[in-house]
C-alpha cells in the first residue's frame, strides 16, 4: 500500500516554503486593502452639488468614521480564522483527518454565527456609533448609508474570511489569492459605475461605494467556498460537520479569542485616534483615515507573512519538529522585516504623489504627508511586533500576542496621542505616538519571546534525534 502525499508544510525547506506560502498571501492581503483604498479613491472625487460643497471630503469624513465598525468585522472574522489555521494546520500535522474536518465545518458554522451579530447591528446600531463621534448632519447622513450596506450584507466578508482561512491551513494558497483577487477587480470596476452613475447606472454616491464592496465580497465568498467543497484531498466535507460541537469551538477560540481581541484592538484604536483628532481639527480626522489606509497595502503585506508563518509554524510544532519550527521563526522574522523596511522606504519617497492622488483640500494633504513622515519611522518596530504576534500564536500563547497588541495599539498609543493633542503645533506633533508606541512594545515582545524559547521550543527535543527519525 502507497505512503498518502505528504503536506508540504512538513517537507519542502522552510526559507523556500515561507516565500512559496507567503508571497500568495501578501497578494491575497494587499487586494483586501483594494477595498477601502478604491472606496476612498472614487469617494474622494465625488462631484459637488449645487447645495453643498466639498463632497467628497464629507464623504471621505465619513468612510473614516465608519471604518472602524469595517476593522472589527475583520478583526472577528480573521481572529477566528487564526483559531481556525493554527489548529487546523497542527490537527493536519498530526495526522487527525476526522478533526480537522470538524474544526473546518464548525469554522463555517461560526462564521454564519458572527453574520447574524453584524446584521443586528446593521440594523439598529450604525446611527448611534456614528453620532458618537461627530454631530455633522451630512456626515452623520453619508456615514450611515455606507456603514448600514456594508453590516447587513456583511456574510460576504465573514464567510469568506473563514473560507480563505480553511484553504490557508491546508496548505492551498493560490486558490485562496485567485479568490480575492476576483473579488477586488470586481469591486474596482464597480466602485465608479456606482458611485459616479456610468453605464446608465443611477448615480449613487457613497451608497453606490458600499454595493461595490459588498458584491465583490460575495464573489470572493463563492470562489473560495467552490475551492474548499471541491478539492478535500486533506479534509472531508458535508452538513454533518456543520454540527456545532463544544469541545472544537473551545480549541478554536482558546487560540482565536486572543487574536479576535488583538485584531478589535486596531479597530478601538481607530476609534479612539478619530475622537481624539477630532478635538484638534476634521481634517486630522480625515488625514488619518487616507494615511491609514494606504499603509494597509504594508501591513496587510507584513500580516499576509504573518499568516504563512503561523501555518508552517503550528505544523511543525504539532509535528515536534524542533530545527523547522526554529526556521519557521527566524525566515518569518526575516521576511516581516524586508517587507516594512521596504514599505517605510517607497511611502517616504511617494509620500507627496500617493496622497495627492486623493481630491482633498491642500491643507488635509499635507496632514497626509506629515504622518507619513513620521509614522513610517516606526515601520522596523511595528514589523518585529506583528512577527512576534503571530510566533506567539502559533505556539498556541495567544495571551502574549495580546499582551503586545494592548501595549501598541491602546496601553501607549491612545495616552500618548491624547497627550500630544494637548500640545501646541499638535497637527504635526501627535502622529509621534505610533513610533513611540511600537518601539515600548517591541522591548515587551523580545521578553515574552524568551519565555516561547524556553517553554515551547526548547521542549521539542534534539533536532538530529528528529531528523533520524524522518
């Protein structure tokens, strides 16, 4: 009787293994930041009318405030799905067919779970989220038409999360990556169509913005959901696996609460950074909002590694294979730098040319370029940080990425912004937080990782006694 196959994860040489996952994943990242920045772009140059001037600025205000909700959304979809990948991956490397494809049916299950909660606050929460930061009758009116679609035709971006998750802990990157990037050419063709009313298309504003997105999530859902049903050469698929089982949601969440909390921090994070920067002007507001989401295209870069390091770590972790677990560590460490290093140097460079590409006052673009200035400084730490946040995962410590996340992202970054509001000059001066906040946490993380070092790796055993038995 023939050996089955066995999962790359286990035998193709880490460094080349690392590029192989992680290059389709940062593809995969980077088209999911097409969904903001394309909104933002079309939104940004929305026409003015005959009563109301500035447009696309309002619209721009708005598409910031809401984005938050949008991160949260994210945050407890790709939370999940890290529960989901690194013990799917680690059931996988053991050998558990049967309980990977429970962990799969329940990580869709969940997934149906978290849409529901969405829809509720579609429905009856957007207006009073929105009127917690401004009192803008046409921002408050934009923000809820955008924000509203985008949560009650959420099951798009939940289910395909969760989706891309199941194909990410089997080792099949390039479905997921051909998945989002239909899903993201379809929401650039249709942003303008929308927005601006071509084609015969009724003009629809930031509403038309809205559709785009949610349409093209649906796409990625149903290409991504096609791949996971059609190709189970790793795990068994059908409604019996639907069946909610208690023991399986505890595993996944015992590893994914942590990271849905790490990842909401981002979004209380831009939730407090909009309130804060409220008190100094809108237009640090909005500033912020274009900034941040143009880093996106780097960071997610930096978490689309991240998410190829977790897998190959998790495996061979299950697989007590001490010398790949290590490689694991040290090339994802390595490529997260790359990946911020260059980022932090072509943002430096096309500061003034990517911002102005936005059809904002002068004075908010030159807010854009002074944060890209300053905040890029911190690209090397920020990098160290989410490479340790997803080594920690993957050893099953999901507290200590939490630990780090509380530090950048809240415990240092919110006083220090609400200090430097207070300041004179402090449109220029509070972007200073984000750096300060990502060095402080960086000194926290290199202590925890000792910790990992001592508990977790050093326990698997001789790296020759593991090789010899391969």
């Amino acid at each position: 009787m023939e050996n089955p196959p066995q999962n790359k994860m286990g035998v193709v040489p880490v460094k080349k293994l690392m590029l192989a996952m992680g290059l389709p994943m940062i593809a995969s990242m980077a088209l999911q930041a097409f969904y903001n920045i394309v909104d933002s772009y079309f939104v940004s140059r929305m026409p003015d009318t005959a009563g109301l001037s500035g447009l696309g600025e309002y619209g721009m205000n708005a598409l910031t405030l809401a984005f938050p909700v949008q991160m949260l959304m994210i945050a407890i979809g790709v939370g999940t799905g890290v529960g989901i990948n690194a013990l799917l991956s680690r059931s996988l490397g053991q050998g558990n067919r049967q309980k990977a494809s429970q962990i799969a049916g329940n990580a869709i299950f969940l997934g149906l779970c978290t849409y529901a909660v969405f829809l509720l606050v579609g429905l009856f929460g957007v207006k009073a989220y929105l009127r917690s930061q401004t009192a803008d009758p046409v921002v408050l009116q934009m923000g809820a038409e955008y924000l509203g679609i985008c949560t009650t035709l959420s099951f798009g971006a939940i289910l395909s999360m969760i989706y891309e998750k199941l194909l990410q802990g089997t080792g099949r990157t390039i479905p997921s990556t051909i998945a989002q990037l239909a899903g993201a050419a379809i929401n650039m063709a249709l942003d303008p169509i929308l927005i601006f009313g071509w084609l015969g298309c009724p003009a629809l504003g930031v509403r038309g913005a809205a559709y785009a997105t949610v349409i093209g999530q649906v796409a990625t859902l149903v290409i991504s959901a096609a791949f996971h049903h059609t190709h189970t050469q790793d795990l068994d698929v059908g409604l019996a696996y639907l069946k909610p089982s208690r023991a399986v949601i505890r595993e996944i969440y015992q590893i994914g609460l942590p990271a849905i909390v790490m990842q909401a921090l981002m979004s209380f994070m831009t939730y407090g950074v909009n309130i804060i920067f409220g008190q100094i002007s809108s237009a640090v507001v909005t500033a912020y909002g274009v900034y941040y989401k143009i880093q996106q295209f780097v960071f997610f870069a930096a978490f689309g590694m991240n998410n190829a390091l977790i897998p190959i770590i998790g495996f061979n972790y299950g697989r007590k294979d001490k010398r790949r677990a290590r490689e694991g560590v040290k090339y994802g460490m390595i490529y997260t730098l790359v990946i911020m290093a260059a980022g932090a140097v072509l943002l430096q460079v096309f500061a003034g040319r990517l911002m102005g590409a936005f059809a904002l006052a002068e004075g908010t673009i030159r807010l854009c370029v002074t944060a890209v200035r300053i905040i890029t400084l911190g690209y090397l730490f920020a990098g160290a940080n989410i490479a340790f946040q997803g080594i920690f995962q993957a050893f099953g410590s999901g507290m200590r990425s939490l630990v780090v996340s509380l530090l950048r992202l809240i415990i240092i970054a919110l006083p220090v912004a609400l200090l430097f509001a207070a300041l004179q000059n402090a449109e220029n001066i509070v972007w200073w937080a984000f750096p300060i906040a990502e060095a402080c946490s960086l000194v926290v993380a290199v202590f925890l990782m000792r910790g990992i070092a001592k508990e977790k790796i050093a326990t698997l055993g001789s790296d020759s006694l593991r090789a010899a038995a391969v």
